[in-house]
C-alpha cells in the first residue's frame, strides 16, 4: 500500500489508561510499516477528542485511521463521522476494542499490553487492505401494490393513497370484502360486517389515487425497495398490465381448515352438522333452520375443530362464537345453546366482560379435551366428546363446528414469486417475528393481516395501518434510498453456477444468470451479511469489508 | 408534508420503534421518558418467548438507535405537566428531573458507586438488591450514566451538606450537584402515548401468601432473579437460601379482580417453567392454570415443548397458598370437584398487565378518555384502534391494553402511520 496510517489510542480516563501501558503499545507500533504517527488522548469520544482526531486527520494527510479504545458498538460510528467530516473515508477507519476486550478482561497489566498490541497491529493490517466504499443514491417510485383486498388489503390502501401515491389492490375474486363478507356481524353492539365493508369500500371507490383489479392476480413481481416490477393478468381474457410500484403489502388472508379432513366431525354425512359460516350465513339471511325447515330448538357449537389437526390456535374463534350463541338467544325462543370448549382464549381486554354477558344469558359451556365423534342418532345429532379420559354424550338438533384458521390457498404461491419465506405453519414469516411483526425479509415487502397467522379484524387493521407507517417513512416522495455498501461481490470468473448461495440468501439478493451461468448479487438488496461468501465452495463470493485477505492478515497479526 | 415536531411519551419498545420510524420519515421526534433509562420492561427480561432470544441483545440496538439518532431528543427523568391544544398543534409542559449526572461527560465507568455511603432499596430490581444513592438501575441500562436520587443523597437531602464522595470518585468532572429541575415548552403537532403496563398488585390479596411466606415470589421478581445482569446475576437462590426441589407457577393472578384475561401470562409462566428446567433441572415443576391462553401461531408448539419437558400442567378452579410442617403448601380445587395438595420450595406468582401507575393523571393532562379497566380508550376499539378521541393524539401499545411485544410494536407503527397522515 502507499499510505498514511495514524493510530490513536484511547485512555478512556483510567478504564485504559491505568490498566494499559499505552506507552509501550505506541512504541511497539510506531515503527511498523505506514504507520505515520501513533499518539494517546484522554478521552477521543468527548468533543476535545473529537476536535483532536479530525484536526489530526486533516494535518497529517493520513489516509487510513485505527482508534484503539472501547467496544464499536459504542463509538464505531462517532469517530466514522469524525473521518467523514476530515474528508477521510469512514470505511479506512478501524476501531479496535482495547478496552472491553483487554483492559477490562485481563487484571495483569503487562499482559493486557501485550494483548492490545496484538490486537492494535492486527487492525493496522486490516485497514491497510480496506477499499473506499460510497454509498450509492437510488431514486424511488412511491406507489404501492396491496395483494388482496379483504379488510387488511382495504385499511392498508386507505392508510396510503393520497396526492403523491398511488396504491394498485390486486384481488382475485370478483369483489372487495374478503373473507369479513361473509361473516353476519362484528360483535353485536359494533353493528353489521357488511355496512362496515361497504363503507370503506366506498371511501376507497372515491378515492382517486386507488385503482382496484377485481379478478386478478398478480403473476409476477420482481425488484426491492422503491423498485419493484410488477405484472398484473387481469380478469379471464383481459390481458395482462405492467405497474411499477416502490413496495409490496402481501394481505392474502386466510382460508378455513375443512373439516371434512377428519370424518368424526361427521360434515357432509351428517344433517344438520354445518361450520360456522354457514351459521353466519343463515345468521346473515335471518334464518337459522334446520333441513327440515324447523327452526333448532338445541345446538351445539364446538371450538377448536382443526386445532389438534393444526398445532395452534387461531384465536377469534372463541369470541367469535360467544357472538353467535348471542345471536342465538336472542333470535330463537327458549333455545338451547352448549358450547363444546377446550380452553376459552380470550385475550383482549374487553372479552371477558363479553364472554360474562354470554354466559349469563343462559349459554352453556362444557369443557372438552378432543370430540370423538359426530353422529346422527334418533332424529338428532348425538356429539360425544372426551373430558378427563371419560367420554361424554350430548344430543342437538344442530352442530356447528367452528374451524381454525389455516394460510390462503394461493399464499405458497404468492412467497414464492417474491422469495418470502413461510414459517412452519404455512403462513408468512416475518422478518422478526418480536421486532419486526409486518415486515418480511424482503425490503420492501411486508405482509399484513391473516396472511402472517390468524387475527380479529382489529388486529388486521393495526397491521395494516403498520405496513402504511413503515411504507410511508421509507418511500418518502423526492427522498432517495441509500443501500448497504459493504455488500457481497460475484467474481464471475470463479463462479461455477451451483447456486448454493442463493439458498442461503435471507433476503433473496441473488439470482442466477443463466446466460452467462453465474450468480449476480443485487446490490440494492444485499444487506452484507456473508452467509453467501462463507457457503460458496470456490471461493468466488467476496465479502467487500470483510475480504478473505483482510480477515486473514488480521487473524495472523493478532495470532503472531 | 408539514414537518411538524411529534412528542413520544414513553421509551418501551413500543415508543423506541415508534420515534425510530418517525425519524425515518424525516419528523423531529421528542422521546419523553419518566425514568432514567430508556427501553421500558422488556429489558427486565432475560430471554422472550417464543424463541427465547436474550430480550436485552435483542433491544440493545434500538435503545442505541435511538439514543443516538439525530431526530431523536430524549428527556429523561420527564413527566408532561401541562397539554394545551393550539389551532393545529399542542403545546406541552415537560418537567425534567436533574440527574446531577452529566449525559456528556459520564462515560459509565461506575467508579462513583462504591465511595457513596447510602444504602437504597434497588426498585428496579423488585427490591431484590441495594443499590447506592448514585447508581444505574443494572448493569447495562441505556444510557449507561448514573442518576442521584436527590432524596437519599445526604448532600442532596441536607443530611450531610458537605459529602461530595461520589463527585471526587469521578474522574471525568461529570458529577454536578447544581443541575436543577427544570420545566420545558415544547410544540408539537401530533403525541403518541406508549406509556405501556404495570403489574397487577398480588401483596392485598392474603390466598396466595405473597409477603408471608419468603419464598413466593412474583414473575417479575423471578425475571430478575433469572437474569444476568440481575441482583443474583441469574443464579437461582431462594430468600431463605433453601434447595429448590419443587416449584409452583400460578396463573391468571388477578385475573377475577380486574375481570380480563392480559393474554400473555399463559405464555410467559410456561416460558418461566422453561427457565427453572434449565436451571434447576431436578426440580418438579406444577403450573397451575385455569385456560390456557396461547393465542399466536407457534405458540402451541412452545406449550407443547414445555410440557415435553416434564412440566405437570394442573387446571385449577381455586387455589390457595398456605403452610403445612413448615412447607409451602399449594391447596387446588380442580375443575371435577377433587382437590390437590402440592408441596413446593417456590411459588412464582403470573399476576395480570394493568394500567401504567400514572395514566389517569396523563389522560386527565392530555384530555383523553379511559376504558371501563383504566387503559387508554381508542375511539373505536374494533376499527380505529390506535385513534383518540383528540385529534392528532394516539396511543400505542400496553397503554391501550395488555398485549405482547410484536402486537405493541405494530400499533406503534400503524400509529406512526396515522402521525404521518395527521401532519400532511
């Protein structure tokens, strides 16, 4: 290298300087090659420190920096933004940890010298090797796909369209609405689904910054963040469109688990054995019959039909059909109404008074360990259930059985066109299911509602008025992007077209060249974690901070 | 957009992801924290269900974040005192608490705490350990600079005018006795209020012998007592020293009383029995419970990975904590009628989220309405679920109502959201 390296320690008060001789740490590394100058300050992340570095910086035309001192996670990007401000650039300056990693863990003092200066000369070799990187500026498109237009696909392009976005709802059903367009109401004192639904359906048809394609899909999208491509088949012979869009919300909801998967719930042998949507259908029509015509005058309404099937808990269901056993009592004469229940989950704070309403309208409530089986007998239905290792009888005119929430039939379809992984349940991960709960791994795809896991429809609209917030401070109109930079590079020649690396891509920022027969990372969406550069087996990968040659000089200087 | 200014009252990690993503957005954001740190409970915590991650790394990058963002002004030690709504912006009164420790010149070296003669119940420890008048509330809390506790200080509290131990300890010159209380105006288009939980009470209530008996202990308590950079730095040590051979978890601790279901204890007392499995090995583990509230798509299997562990799952109608020969002994009353005596060397209490101590005061201050069970009300709970009634002021989080982390944090982004919206 042709150079000028200065190196700085830090004293940090006594935490370095009482338990570090940086006096012989300077003398050790004066000498060696490209150092210029080597010099101790009492505390560099005060703002004398600060002054102190880039003055230096400037007078000593260095042209790489190591600053011996704490850990980078406290002050790397201080002294980076010192460098930027010399003129320097922040990516030739290197932090070394003698504090944490010397100071503090060894008690000898000449050891913890010895210690540091092993460290010290191994980030002069290191910055020795390192390369200028900038950042790259990215203009964005600000307008935004919303996939499905139920509940959470209406709130998201609600909560974004506005004078400078423009919002595309691909739905593939003929209508808007989703799946709350079949349910007879939210709670009975939150009045009906339908008028809801229509009401911001009709917000939405006014607004002119939304355009909608009912029956159709989306067959193709592909980009990142503030540059997606996407293409749209419209309709049956309608041809297809391509829209630009600068993000994606997957808000592909859910299906319902079909119970005629276990043949013991007795649906469509048994009459009068019907699932919860059709109750809310009848419900609906105001008529809650039996096959005969005759209005029940008992039915049971089991929970958790799918749950076993499943491994989880879809979590409405329990209040969802404390909402029909309301609606029943209220609607039919002296009827008889039993709840078949495992565990009541109720886990919003205004659930149990409901659950307490319920109850004191005369519901009944039994609980269950597993149902055995669903079966006519004597003109009604017998349901014969399990509790404590005894089996238990109950006789109905009706059964409805309530089934869990499972993903939407096209949602395997819809991850894999835009590289989103599923989690074990087949609903969409998140890209930190804590920290993270609408994003996905995808920059610039999130994902709201039913499509991540089972959810009311308050929650739907939380996550989709979220997936607005985090669109809407990320594609901000005017504003550009600026991508990692210390990203991975192909060196094609080594390539041999295996593609090991783009299974191991988190978040999908390698494709593959057919033509030329090599990977081709996607700068804008590489986020430079080095799963690739470790996972090639020729070696072709290249880490651009985190060479193979700086890693390995590091390692040997510190080792030496 | 009008690049208004917005106020964040409250530093959990709802309140940190909402000013994080509000400064994305290029909005100047006032972080208002009444403690001396910022990352609100779940920093108390050593791992979170499901996947067990260390809460604490798992925060750390967002308290520095947020700490060092540019549009992000946090106040420490800061309370609102006053809201007052303008045509299109409200102007608050904050009162700022000195810390008598300089933000700038402390660099976390600790050197202060051992010269400082008194001695103080560690709150934040649930009291488990002492802390000095100067301290940080554990080690690693954010921003790591000490605060002196003006009414335990013999200098501050005029006890010993002339003690300066602490300040002579420093080397960096930041110990500042002359720092006062100080109240600030602050306009703002638009507030957010994540001022988050607190623990429902378990010391009224005698059936479960909390504070008669030394070794029942509440979750809390036991998240501390687990954690590493807790008072026992995560080595399980009961009050009276005594080996642990078997312990009990119970639920839905003041769930009857307060008449809803918080919807996470069920979790994090099986997360607890998961702990105590790692811990201490050999000892029987009972968790009592009444409905099992596992509601999110992967928390079944972790039920069923706790129950694989040999954790004895018990459904109770009653329950009652009492003494038999000098043990602890648990007495239940199942649902089939039959009772259960259950000797045990610990009981872990899993009490209810209730409101935050000062949220009727906030809402009086800011002129928003509460539910019948003394969280935030939203405007419509089902459809607006992060709106108030007063225009441009928003809640977020447990303030609204118990909830867990990924629920907190997507309705401090959707309120981000309808911030952003509010101020075009």
């Amino acid at each position: 290298m042709n150079g000028n390296i200065g190196v700085y320690v830090c004293e940090c008060g006594p935490n370095i300087g009482e338990k570090i001789d940086i006096d012989k740490v300077l003398e050790a590394i004066a000498s060696l090659p490209h150092v210029k100058v080597a010099k101790r300050f009492g505390l560099l992340c005060s703002n004398d420190g600060k002054k102190y570095l880039e003055d230096e910086m400037r007078k000593e035309e260095l042209t790489h920096v190591v600053i011996a001192a704490c850990s980078p996670r406290d002050h790397e990007q201080t002294f980076m933004t010192v460098a930027e401000r010399a003129g320097l650039n922040p990516y030739l300056v290197q932090l070394v940890n003698i504090r944490e990693q010397c100071a503090w863990m060894i008690p000898d003092k000449e050891a913890a010298t010895e210690k540091a200066i092993k460290y010290i000369r191994a980030g002069i070799s290191r910055v020795s090797l390192h390369q200028a990187l900038t950042k790259k500026e990215l203009e964005v498109c600000t307008d935004v796909l919303v996939i499905g237009g139920g509940i959470s696909g209406i709130e998201t392009a609600l909560s974004l369209a506005g004078e400078d976005r423009k919002v595309f709802i691909v739905e593939k059903s003929e209508e808007l609405g989703g799946k709350a367009n079949k349910l007879s109401r939210l709670l009975p004192h939150q009045g009906s689904t339908l008028s809801l639904i229509q009401e911001k359906i009709d917000t939405l048809n006014k607004n002119a910054h939304i355009e909608v394609f009912t029956g159709s899909q989306v067959v193709d999208a592909r980009g990142f963040l503030g540059n997606f491509e996407v293409v749209i088949q419209k309709g049956e012979n309608a041809g297809e469109q391509e829209i630009k869009v600068g993000a994606v919300v997957v808000a592909t909801g859910f299906d319902l688990f079909n119970p005629e998967e276990n043949p013991a719930y007795g649906l469509g042998k048994v009459d009068n054995v019907v699932t919860s949507l059709q109750l809310e259908e009848m419900i609906k029509t105001e008529k809650v019959l039996l096959k005969n015509g005759k209005p029940p005058r008992s039915l049971a309404l089991i929970h958790c039909v799918g749950r076993s099937e499943k491994g989880y808990c879809s979590k409405t269901c329990c209040l969802n059909i404390l909402k029909n056993a309301h609606f029943l009592k209220d609607k039919i004469k002296d009827v008889d109404v039993t709840e078949i229940y495992r565990d009541l989950c109720l886990p919003n704070k205004a659930d149990q008074d409901y659950y307490e309403e319920v109850e004191k309208k005369g519901v009944k409530f039994l609980r269950s360990n597993e149902i055995v089986n669903i079966k006519a007998e004597g003109g009604q239905i017998s349901v014969e259930y399990k509790i404590d290792g005894k089996s238990k009888k109950i006789s109905v005119d009706m059964a409805v059985l309530s089934p869990a929430m499972i993903p939407s039939a096209d949602s395997k379809k819809i991850a894999e066109m835009l590289n989103l992984p599923l989690d074990p349940t087949g609903f969409i991960k998140e890209a930190h299911g804590m920290l993270e709960p609408i994003a996905t791994p995808i920059e610039g795809v999130f994902a709201a509602g039913c499509s991540l896991g089972p959810k009311n429809i308050p929650e739907s609209i939380i996550q989709a008025q979220a997936t607005a917030g985090n669109i809407i401070s990320s594609l901000i109109p005017g504003k550009k992007i600026k991508p990692e930079v210390k990203v991975s590079v192909v060196r094609e020649e080594f390539c041999t077209g295996c593609q090991t690396c783009l299974s191991v891509c988190f978040y999908g920022a390698i494709s593959f060249d057919p033509h030329k027969g090599v990977s081709v990372v996607n700068e804008a969406i590489c986020r430079g974690c080095g799963s690739c550069v470790g996972s090639c087996p020729s070696g072709a990968i290249r880490s651009k901070h985190f060479t193979y040659t700086q890693l390995y000089r590091e390692v040997l200087e510190a080792l030496r | 957009m009008k690049q208004h200014n917005v106020m964040v009252v409250g530093a959990g990690v709802a309140g940190m992801k909402a000013s994080l993503l509000l400064a994305q957005a290029g909005v100047k954001v006032h972080l208002i924290e009444r403690e001396s740190l910022i990352g609100g409970q779940t920093i108390k915590f050593e791992e979170v269900y499901p996947n067990m991650e260390c809460a604490t790394c798992m925060v750390a990058p967002i308290q520095q974040d947020v700490l060092q963002n540019e549009d992000i002004e946090v106040s420490l030690l800061s309370t609102l005192k006053k809201v007052e709504e303008k045509s299109d912006s409200y102007e608050v009164e904050i009162e700022k608490k000195a810390r008598y420790v300089s933000l700038e010149n402390c660099i976390g070296c600790n050197a202060c705490f051992d010269p400082c003669p008194v001695e103080l119940d560690n709150t934040f420890e649930e009291n488990l350990s002492k802390k000095k008048a100067i301290s940080v509330p554990c080690p690693g809390a954010l921003p790591n600079v000490p605060t002196i506790d003006p009414a335990n200080c013999l200098r501050l509290n005029g006890k010993k005018k002339d003690c300066k131990a602490c300040q002579e300890a420093c080397m960096f010159d930041a110990v500042d006795f002359s720092q006062k209380d100080e109240k600030v105006k602050i306009d703002v288009g638009a507030i957010i209020v994540t001022t988050g939980f607190d623990m429902f009470d378990v010391k009224p209530l005698d059936e479960y012998g909390y504070g008669k008996y030394p070794n029942v202990y509440t979750a809390m308590e036991f998240e501390r007592l687990y954690a590493q950079n807790g008072p026992t730095e995560g080595k399980l040590v009961l009050r009276d020293d005594k080996p642990i051979k078997s312990i009990g978890i119970i639920h839905c601790i003041g769930r009857k009383e307060l008449g809803y279901c918080s919807g996470v204890c069920c979790m994090y007392s099986a997360k607890i029995a998961q702990f105590l499995k790692h811990k201490a090995p050999d000892a029987k583990i009972h968790e009592f419970y009444r409905d099992l509230c596992i509601p999110g798509k992967s928390y079944q299997n972790f039920y069923e990975s706790t129950r694989k562990k040999g954790v004895n799952f018990i459904r109770f109608n009653e329950i009652h904590v009492g003494k038999s020969n000098g043990n602890i002994e648990i007495t239940c009353s199942e649902e089939n009628g039959q009772d259960q005596k259950i000797k045990a060397d610990m009981v872990i209490l899993s009490p209810a989220l209730i409101p935050g101590k000062d949220t009727e005061t906030l809402a009086k201050i800011l002129g928003v309405g509460l539910d019948t069970h003394g969280f935030f009300a939203t405007q419509n709970q089902q459809l607006s679920p992060v709106i108030t009634e007063k225009k441009g002021i928003f809640i977020a989080g447990c303030a609204e109502g118990p909830k867990d982390i990924p629920d907190s944090i997507a309705q401090a982004e959707a309120a981000v959201g309808k911030v952003l919206l509010h101020l075009q």
